[in-house]
C-alpha cells in the first residue's frame, strides 16, 4: 500500500532528483505572465500614442515654420521696382523683406572719385625723375620711391599701386603722348594728394597739393558724396550704392536729376502667390491626412489609429479647419482663403476653385497679396503665416488640449513603469516565500521519510521475528 509519505514525497520530488527551485521559478512565472502582459500591452499602445502625438506637433510645427520661412522671402512680398531705372535702379537685399515702399527719391548728386592727370609724355618708358613722393589719403601717408630700376611713367604707376592705398595709377597713351592718370575711392573723405619729398625737378611734375598749379598734376574730377532725398529726407553717401536708406534693398545711383522725383515701389508677386496658394493646400492637406489617419475609429484595436478618440488631436483638426474661414486681414475686398476658392471637404481636407483663385488676384492683386501676406502683420491683419502660427500656438500652448494630451501620455508612461517595478518587487518577494516554504516542507518531508525508513525496518524485523 501506498503511503502519504511517499505520495507527498513523490509530487514534490523529494528524493526523486526533481529541482524544486525550478518548481518554484514556474510557478512565479505563471504568476507574473498574464500580469506583466497587460501591462507591457499597455506601455506598447501608450509609447505608440506618446510616438504619434510627438510627431503630429512636430508636423505642425514644420508646416508653420515652413510657411513663415517661405513668405518672409522677397519673392512673396513683391520686387523692388523703379519707375526710372535710368536714374535710379533698385534690388532686393537677402535677408529680409523690403520694407519703406513706396518711396520718393530725388538724385540731387552722384558721388565721384578724385582724379588727377599728368602732362604728357613721349612713352610709357619715358623717365619721370629720382627721388621720393607722399601719397596722402584718409587712411594714412605712403613714400613713393622712384630710383633707377623704375624710372619710367610705367615704374611710376606699379609704384603707387604697390602701396594699396585706396588710390589706382593707370598709364593712358593715346596720339598726344603718355599720362599718368590717377583716381581715388568714391567719396569726399577719399580725396587724396601727392607731394613732394627729396624729388628732383622732374619728378615734381607729378605732385598735387590739393589744388591745381601749373607744371604738376592736374585735378580732373573732386572727390564727391552722393546726395540724395527720399520722401524729402536728404542723406549724403560714399558711393552711388546705397543699401542703408531703406531695410534690405539696394538702390543703385545711375544718373543726378536735380528736381526730378522718382518712385520706388514693389510690384505685386502674383504668379508666385498662385503658386503659393497652390502649394499652401497640399501641405495642408498632406498633414491633414495624416491626422486623420493616426486618428482613425477602425472596428477593433488593429484598424484603429494611435490616436483614435484623443482629444488633443480632435482639438488641432477643429482648429485647423477653420484657417479657410479666418479673416486674414481686417478690411480690404479679399479677407479669408474662401474669397480665394478654398473651401474644405467632409474629410477635413481643402479644395481649391483655382477658377475662383485666378479671377481674385486678377481683379485685385494687391489685395491678394496683402491678405496673404500683409506688409505690416498684427493680431487683427495676421496673414496666412500669422494665422498658422496662431493656431499653432493655441494647440501646443500650455492650456491647449494637445499639451494636456503629452501631460495625460507622458503621466500613464510613469505609472506604468512603477507598476513593472511594483511588479519586479512583488515577484522577488513571492519568490522568496515560495523558496522559504518549500524549504520548509523540504525539511519535514526529510524528516517523514527518516521516521518511514525506522519504521518499515522495524516492521520487516517483526515480520521475520514471528515466522
């Protein structure tokens, strides 16, 4: 007959040479499994939801950032224009948007650059004395040494342009004969001398004082700044190009005209605001899809979006539904994007009438372009960027449910890994009960077998005693 030392021993494997601690590790296992299931499942879906929702701001950051980058350029503000390029011609400076326009401007005078010509003589290699010259200039004196190896007009201009003092020598030979010629920087500050130091009789016939004498070099043109008036502000310059007058455009001085008004303007950058428009509504609806599809109710947990149901991106969707709505601009005949064809589908996304489109900014270009782009934004005339960029900052602002919604994510991420822990812990202590008690078993399961073992011999004992 079976005992219930035995069968006890026989489960437990006492004696068999089953590993109890193994018994033990399974039995944790079968404990901690279905826990740590839910639990990892849980962390999966909310990674998956933390991962979408980072990467829904991150678009809509892209897609506004993109688009203020975009209409900052000159391209969608207008060209700078002049209504008499032979006067004055204008360009747009990078960097920045053209502003100050429309602009009168008067060109009173050109700036000029000194210039100095000498007596002619035979040749080039004609010689020109010995001795030693001072150029002086704005920046300072420079010695000009003329000896035998550069006695010569030829050695004498290659001498006073080894100095890169602000001031070219040329040799010009035409049928009267060699010159040296002479010419400075732009400028009234940029006038210049040439004196004598130890020069022979001949070699003064190069030098200039600051006014003319006969026998030395002869001023041709003074050194002049460029004077100008705009919107009757008058302003004297160095050089005929001027990018200081008004933000980031050049004006190029082409001719003086006392009494003559030009105007500066900005033509209107309509086929580039088309193209804009055009661009404007499939970027939108690029990101749009993408909200819907992360957003999506499917039947069951495999066809749902990431973000089905959350409440920040339900917020960015109804918010950025209403951009084709939204005055852009406070008064003018063209004020929101439906004035321009684009109205918005079922599924959130634009439609644009480019029939619609067309006729607007042929009708009223200007105004196309500052309801899209005004040259002076604010919270009443925002433009298209100002509009993006408001919505943009109501959904991830501090209070928008789309912050709320990385608060709720980012909050649940650390729960759950407390609850792995949580976990960790639990297990490590259940182990070590489970450990501890069979231990214990183990003992006095040893001890029942011992007291077995006494108790069969003495029965065999009596057994063989009585036969």
């Amino acid at each position: 007959m079976t005992s219930i030392g035995s069968s006890i021993s026989a489960s437990l494997g006492i004696g068999s040479g089953i590993d109890t601690s193994a018994l033990v590790k399974n039995l944790v296992a079968a404990v901690r499994e279905p826990k740590e299931t839910v639990i990892t499942g849980r962390q999966t879906t909310n990674n998956a939801r933390v991962s979408a929702l980072a990467s829904a701001s991150s678009s809509l950051d892209t897609f506004s950032n993109a688009l203020t980058s975009l209409l900052s350029g000159t391209g969608f503000s207008g060209t700078p224009t002049s209504n008499d390029p032979t006067i004055v011609n204008v360009a747009a400076l990078p960097g920045g948007t053209p502003k100050g326009l429309p602009a009168q401007i008067e060109v009173k005078q050109l700036a000029f650059a000194q210039t100095l010509e000498s007596t002619a003589l035979a040749s080039k290699t004609t010689a020109v004395g010995l001795g030693t010259l001072t150029l002086t200039t704005a920046s300072g004196s420079s010695t000009i040494t003329i000896d035998s190896t550069n006695n010569t007009l030829e050695g004498l201009a290659a001498a006073i342009n080894g100095k890169n003092a602000g001031v070219t020598a040329t040799v010009v030979t035409d049928n009267q004969g060699a010159r040296l010629v002479m010419k400075g920087e732009t400028g009234e500050a940029n006038a210049f001398t040439l004196t004598a130091g130890t020069a022979d009789a001949d070699l003064q016939r190069f030098t200039f004082t600051g006014t003319n004498t006969p026998g030395s070099l002869q001023k041709k043109q003074s050194a002049q700044d460029s004077i100008i008036a705009i919107d009757n502000v008058e302003m004297h310059n160095s050089t005929n190009t001027i990018d200081t007058a008004l933000p980031y455009v050049r004006i190029d001085l082409n001719k003086a005209a006392p009494g003559t008004v030009v105007t500066l303007a900005s033509n209107e950058p309509t086929s580039t605001m088309r193209d804009l428009v055009v661009e404007f509504v499939d970027a939108y609806n690029t990101l749009r899809k993408a909200l819907n599809s992360v957003s999506a109710t499917g039947t069951d947990a495999s066809t749902a979006g990431a973000l089905a149901g959350d409440a920040g991106i339900r917020d960015m969707k109804t918010q950025l539904a209403r951009l084709s709505s939204t005055n852009l601009i406070d008064s003018g005949p063209v004020r929101t994007l439906a004035d321009l064809g684009i109205s918005t589908n079922r599924d959130g996304t634009l439609a644009l009438d480019t029939t619609k489109l067309d006729a607007a900014i042929a009708a009223n270009p200007a105004a196309v372009t500052q309801m899209l782009n005004p040259s002076v934004a604010s919270d009443t005339n925002p433009g298209l960027a100002g509009a993006m960029k408001k919505v943009r900052d109501s959904i991830q602002g501090e209070g928008g449910a789309l912050a709320a919604s990385q608060r709720k994510y980012k909050a649940l991420q650390t729960e759950l890994t407390d609850q792995l822990e949580k976990l960790d812990k639990d297990m490590t202590d259940y182990q070590e009960r489970m450990t501890t008690i069979y231990a214990k078993m183990e003992a006095q399961l040893t001890a029942m077998k011992a007291t077995q073992s006494y108790l069969e011999q003495q029965v065999a004992v009596w057994t063989n005693s009585n036969s």
